[in-house]
C-alpha cells in the first residue's frame, strides 16, 4: 500500500482508538524521533563534539565566575565584626553610668552584641600587646577612656545600615566619639558588585552566542534534509511532526553541553582549590568551595537546555516554513 492512501484507513478506525492508547502512541511517537535525534548526532561524532564544546564552554566561564562569587559572599556575610562599632566613653561617665548605657544598648533591636570595656582593661590588655608594659607603668594616669564594643545585628552590617546606626549612637549623652572602620568593607562591597555585573554581562553575551550556533546548526540540518522535509509535506505530515526531530536535536544539544559543563567547572575548581587553600592558610582559615551541589547542576543543566531548545526553535519556525512544495 503506497504512503499517500495509508492514512484512509486509519481514518476510518480512529474512532476506535481509545484516549489511553492515543496518548500511549503519542509517548512512543516523541520517543521515537527523540532517540533518531540523538542516533543523527551519534552518526557525526565530530561537528557533534564542536557544538556540544562550544555550548559547554560557553557556560563553564559564566557559571565558574558565578561560583566564585557567590563563595566570596559567603566569606564576607561572616565578616560582622568588620562593622562592629566603638564608642569612646566621656571622661565624667562613671562605672554606674556605662553600665546602664550597656543595658539600655542591649535593647535596641538593631544591636546583637554590646560588650563594656573599662580603662583599666583596655590598659592591661595594651600593655600585652604592645610590649611596652615597662614603659607604660611610669604613666600618672590611664590616657585610655572607657569603650563600649558594639556588633550590629546581621541585617544591619551593611555599610550604610551600620552608619545609620552609628550616627543613631553619637546622640547617646554618655558616648564622645564613634569609631566606625567600615571604608574598606564598602569597597568590598563595590568589587562584589561589580563582578555580579560583570558576570551577568559575560553571560548574557555568551548565552546569546550559543542561541546563535545553535540556531545556524539546526539551519544546517534543515538544509541537508530539505528533500525530506518535502516529501513530508506532500504526504500530510503536520508541522509539530516534522519540527519534533530538530527540538529534540537542540535539547540533546543542550543536555550534553551542561553536561559538559558541569565536569569542566568541578576540574577548574578542583585545580584552582590547592591556591585558595595555600591562600587561605596565610590567614589561619579553611575554605571550602561551596554551590557544586545537585541543585547547580539542575541549573546548569536546565539553562543550556533552554539555550538549545531556543536556538532550534527560532531556526525551525524560520527554515522550515520556508520549505514549500511547488
């Protein structure tokens, strides 16, 4: 029976087919062209390879960057004590005053910690410290004022929170001077903000370049199918049928390239970790990097998927509709 009159009889049974077995057929059907998809690119290893590499790499660069940074943040959300505030005590307050500026402190919801040191502690603890112990006993008098240690809760070390409340503790009657050291902590601040910028341009450059490789690649394989896709036509084949086979090419493309991806930015990582340790090390602490976990890898792989799928559609919808029996 040729081609052309098999659908007739179908016709006249489809009636029959039930919705269990229409969506069944439906299933095998995606399955089917999915698997033939991924035989074509198993049939051309090499031009597979080059645009599974390009799709791979071109998200291994963002996505390393985007690990870096979040690590980065991760390290400075545990620097509190960079904003910790210090309030140079009067010289009339006495010990009876300081403490009740201590509890009153205490109570403010914008602080977590208050800590009270007297004179005669930060004196000792400066003769340990510096080494002039000896010299420093020959002092009439203490020049060291009381100091109240103040650590602000976490929502409020940011640089312009932990300033808000700074000039909220000059107006106490007891303190004299605050001493906030926190310049240095908005430039890191900056740099984080800046690399979070520049990670998002990269990737969005990078990401638009896969959509386009992609897209020129299922053009390709259009073009080297054209007579297929016309005899297609010309026996009733619906459009989503004869798109189907090229989606699936894209996701596969995708899949892989995440894949890929993934392995190549857990290698960098692990080459890259014994020069953050012997970093770290100089500061007497141990890193670890953090966000290779299952839930980067469904990112990653559900992004490069999209990316794939985006790049077949637009060629698709494009390539094959202009595909017409005369």
């Amino acid at each position: 029976m040729s081609i052309l009159f098999k659908g007739r009889d179908q016709g006249a049974q489809s009636s029959r087919i039930g919705v269990f077995q229409r969506l069944q057929m439906f299933f095998i059907s995606h399955l089917r062209q999915a698997l033939a998809s991924l035989g074509e690119l198993w049939r051309q290893p090499a031009a597979s390879l080059m645009t599974i590499g390009v799709l791979g790499l071109s998200i291994t660069l963002p996505s390393t960057l985007y690990i870096l940074v979040k690590n980065t943040e991760a390290v400075s959300a545990g620097w509190e004590q960079a904003s910790e505030i210090s309030l140079f005590l009067r010289d009339d307050v006495t010990a009876a005053d300081a403490n009740s500026l201590v509890t009153r402190l205490s109570l403010w919801s914008e602080i977590d910690t208050v800590v009270y040191v007297s004179a005669e502690q930060a004196l000792d603890e400066f003769k340990q410290l510096s080494g002039f112990g000896d010299a420093l006993s020959y002092l009439d008098s203490n020049p060291l004022p009381d100091v109240v240690l103040i650590t602000p809760t976490s929502k409020h070390t940011s640089p312009l929170a932990a300033q808000l409340l700074l000039d909220k503790l000059l107006k106490e009657r007891e303190v004299d001077i605050g001493k906030l050291d926190i310049e240095w902590l908005e430039r890191v601040y900056s740099l984080l903000n800046i690399a979070r910028e520049l990670v998002a341009i990269i990737a969005s450059l990078l990401f638009f370049a896969v959509v386009l490789i992609i897209g020129n690649t299922i053009r390709l394989n259009i073009l080297n199918k054209r007579d297929e896709i016309l005899v297609m036509k010309l026996v009733g084949a619906t459009d989503s049928f004869i798109h189907r086979p090229f989606l699936y090419t894209g996701f596969w493309y995708g899949l892989l390239g995440g894949l890929m991806a993934w392995f190549v930015v857990l290698i960098l990582l692990w080459w890259m970790d014994s020069s953050i340790q012997a970093f770290a090390s100089q500061y007497q602490k141990q890193f670890d990097i953090t966000g290779l976990d299952a839930a980067a890898l469904l990112i990653m792989l559900g992004l490069s998927v999209l990316l794939g799928l985006a790049g077949s559609m637009i060629s698709v919808h494009r390539h094959v509709k202009e595909i017409e029996p005369q």
